[in-house]
C-alpha cells in the first residue's frame, strides 16, 4: 500500500503555481463542496450541488443513482476529465482542481486508470495497441515489456485470442474487456469507471468484479458508477445520487 502512494507522486511533479498538499491523513481523495453547472439557458444546469466526501484508499466505492442524477459528471471531475466550477478535489495529495487540460492529462496517464462507457478505443490500432498505449505515453518500459503486460491483461479478461484484431472487429462485451484492460495498464492507484459491465455477459463480469476486489487487495482505490446490483454488492460503500447531491 506505501509503494502504491510514493510511486504516484513521484510519477507526477506539479508546476511552481501548483502546490501540491495533503489535505486529509485518511482520505485519498477528497472532495470540498463540488459544484459543476453546464452552461445553457436560465443559468445553466447545475449537475453537481455542493458535493463534499472523502474516500479512503484501498476502498472499493459503488456510486448509483438515476439516469442524470450527476453520476458520469462525478467520474470525470475525479479523473480530470472535465472541470468543476466551484469547490476543490485532491486526489493522493494533488491538487485536480487546480489541473490545466495539459497537466490534468500528465497526471491521469500515471495516476488514474479510466473505464469509458463508451469505450474510446482507436479504431485503427490493434486490440493490443490500444492496450499499451497508456505505457506508450506514460514512457513505461521497453516495448517487449509493455507488449508482454498487455498479453497479460488480455489474458487475464480472456481476450487475449484477439490481441491482433482491430476494435471493428471483436463485439462489444469485447471491447469493453479491452477498454477494462487499457485501464490498469499503468496499474495506477485509482481506478475509475462508468458502467464498466454494462456490455458484459455474467460470467465475463464476474470476472471484471474479481479483477476489482484483488485490485482492491492490492491497495488500490476503485469507484464505480453502475446498475448492477450485484457488483454494488461486492462493493465496500455504496454511494447514491439525487439530483446532483448525495442521498
């Protein structure tokens, strides 16, 4: 659990204006009155009302709720993806909501493992290259080695037969095991994910939910938005939302 945290700040190194700070003992992420409007008419639609919450590392963190209850957008302001408008987010000390685009992705690649659900894989790259293409970037290995790893973590999802197929050509469970693989390329400290078997057979999420709970093991942070009642189940906390606040 200690080498989980010296490698992921050290893997990133804030600029001079962006001081990175511990701002709770426990908490490994930790969310300070969030709030998140999407611009539009008659002021803009507010997603996220005040969001505040600590999620300890090692957790494993289900977060439920109706179609626009504020849950994706929760995901991708954990993650960098997208910008809050008011509060502050600190993930393993860092200071998200301070991230630039540029930074927020430096940070991501080495720290975050992220499952879209819409998958965002390459179309014109292989399975496998979709695969290692979070150690390409984050510069991790040989090539040898990133190839290997990424063999390993399709096996692992039983899809390494298709490691040399392009996304086209495998079905869509499939390519969300590919998407899942992608993920912990970097076996970074925090995974995150969007319905991330919601194109799965059981049997296939079964597999995905074991993969979660060893990750879990391991000293990583997993969150989860989902419907599955089952995965909510295996899930140490679950967390639901109403109308861009907490239930």
């Amino acid at each position: 659990m200690q080498s989980s945290q010296t490698n992921s700040t050290n893997l990133f190194t804030s600029p001079a204006n962006v001081q990175q700070q511990d701002t709770s003992a426990d908490a490994f992420i930790r969310l300070v009155d969030v709030v998140k409007v999407y611009p539009g008419r008659a002021g803009g639609v507010k997603a996220l009302k005040g969001i505040s919450l600590e999620i300890n590392r090692g957790e494993f963190l289900v977060i439920t709720g109706r179609s626009g209850s504020g849950k994706t957008t929760l995901i991708n302001l954990l993650t960098g993806l997208d910008h809050l408008t008011s509060g502050e987010i600190w993930v393993n000390g860092n200071p998200v909501h301070k991230f630039n685009e540029e930074q927020a992705a430096s940070w991501r690649g080495k720290n975050a493992g992220v499952v879209f659900q819409s998958f965002h894989l390459i179309p014109t790259l292989t399975v496998l290259q979709n695969v290692t293409l979070p150690m390409d970037f984050a510069g991790r290995g040989t090539i040898r080695q990133r190839q290997e790893r990424g063999l390993a973590l399709l096996k692992q999802l039983e899809i390494e037969t298709h490691a040399y197929k392009l996304p086209s050509q495998v079905s869509g469970g499939q390519q969300q095991r590919i998407a899942i693989a992608r993920s912990l390329a970097n076996d970074s400290p925090l995974l995150a994910a969007d319905e991330p078997t919601g194109s799965l057979d059981s049997s296939t999420a079964q597999t995905v939910v074991a993969i979660f709970k060893e990750l879990v093991k391991q000293g990583k942070t997993v969150v989860l938005v989902t419907h599955d009642h089952d995965l909510a189940n295996e899930a140490d906390r679950v967390l639901t939302l109403n109308d861009g606040q907490i239930q």
